[in-house]
C-alpha cells in the first residue's frame, strides 16, 4: 500500500512538473507583455497630452477619473490602445531620424552621457551591445559565430569573432574570440587564437547568442549543420586520444 503510495505521488509530481513547463512559459510571456503594455500606458500622460487641446475633446472623454480639469490615472481602453500605437510611430519616426547626420550626432551624444554615468554606463552599454546584435542592420562587433578548445583541451565553448588582430609571416590570421558565459551573456572571456584552432559555426550571431542564453536547449535555425561540426570535433578528439 505504501509502495502504492510512493508510485501515485511519484507520477502526480511528474505530472505537475511536465504541465509546469508547458504553462511556465506562456504564464512568463503574458506576464511580460502586461508588464510592457502597463509601461506604456504609464507614459500615456506625456503621450496623450497633445489631444487635450482638440476642440470638443474634454479630459473625462480620456480618464475615466478625471477631475476639475485634471486627468486621472485611468483611462478608457481604446485611449490606452492610442497611446501605444502613438509610441509605436514615435519610435519609428526616431528611428527614421538617426539614419541621418543630425540623428547620429543626438544619439552619439546620449551615448557618451549615458556611458560616462558610474555604474548605469557598464549597464547601458552591455545592453546596447547584445542589443545590436539582435536588431542592428549593420554589421555588430560579434562577426562570426565559432567553437573553439576552452577552458582546457578536450572541452569545447561557443563563442564570436570580434577582430583579426594580425597575420603571421606564414599569412595565418590571429583572431580574438569573445566566449561569453551562460545564460548572461554580457561576461565572459576574451581570447586570442591562431585561425587553425577556431571551428567555424554556420549560424547567425542572434542564434548563437539565442543558443548561449537558453542554455543551449533552443536549437538554431541550421541544426543539422552545427550537429555535424560537434560531430566532426567529437571525432577528432576521439581518434587523438585512441
């Protein structure tokens, strides 16, 4: 009877932890998206303000609290849909503007305050690094994706190219290779190889860094390519060793 016990809460426990990976990460995502849909429309404020000078339009037609000329703090659902999509054309129109002379210098000037504030510079600039490397249409400081020998012979870790440093007489390149660690892939190690030792990975910068994130459980797009070079690794260290 008791070892019927053990087998019943053995399989409920089972269970309860298959359904939890499967509602986990819709519960995470929704969770997520209402967190940024709630910042959103805590900026309605700002976002909103220009609408309080249209004719006929009075503030309790966009807060449901609003009083004596005041708005409140909640406002109409198709006013909070407005106040997103205004965003959305203000982020786009700002996107348009730093394609041009006088953007880039607005946005090198944030980016020169931003990196000279003590401790939030370090932030904002390993965000906006891993950032650009998901979005950036231009090519980021991570240009390829590889496998190298590290931390010690017979292991091997995923990491980007990020500059040839020189050639040797014989015109092989020596490359530095940020290996970052997991799942933050904002540290990590930088090392400095000999091309011959550096195994090509024929994935994208944003799928290695997908790959690195997840802990390597998100497969990339070209698995069956990135299988074949583990294999091919996995069997020149087996036929070294033998």
């Amino acid at each position: 009877m008791i070892e019927k016990k053990k087998t019943l809460f053995g399989r409920g426990r089972r269970n309860f932890f298959t359904g939890l990976a499967v509602v986990l990460p819709v519960i995470i995502s929704i969770g997520i998206a209402l967190w940024l849909f709630n910042k959103a429309v805590d900026v309605s404020d700002i976002l909103l303000y220009p609408f309080r000078f249209f004719p006929g339009l009075d503030l309790g037609d966009i807060w449901k609290d609003a009083t004596n000329g005041n708005p409140g703090t909640e406002l109409f659902w198709w006013w909070e849909v407005v106040a997103i999509l205004e965003a959305v054309i203000l982020t786009g129109l700002l996107g348009f503007i730093t394609r041009y002379y006088i953007g880039k210098k607005i946005v090198q000037l944030v980016d020169y305050i931003m990196l000279k504030v003590p401790l939030l510079g370090k932030i904002y600039g390993t965000i906006k690094q891993v950032n650009q490397a998901f979005t950036s249409e231009k090519k980021s400081s991570f240009k390829q994706v590889v496998m190298v020998e590290f931390p010690r012979k017979g292991l091997y870790s995923v990491g980007f190219v990020t500059a040839e440093q020189v050639k040797t007489d014989s015109g092989e390149s020596i490359i530095s290779i940020f290996v970052p660690t997991t799942p933050n892939p904002t540290t990590g190690f930088l090392l400095v190889l000999p091309e011959s030792k550096v195994v090509l990975l024929d994935m994208s910068v944003a799928d290695g860094i997908k790959y690195i994130v997840s802990l390597g459980a998100v497969a990339p797009e070209n698995a069956g390519g990135i299988q074949a070079a583990f294999k091919a690794e996995a069997e020149r260290m087996l036929s070294e060793d033998g």
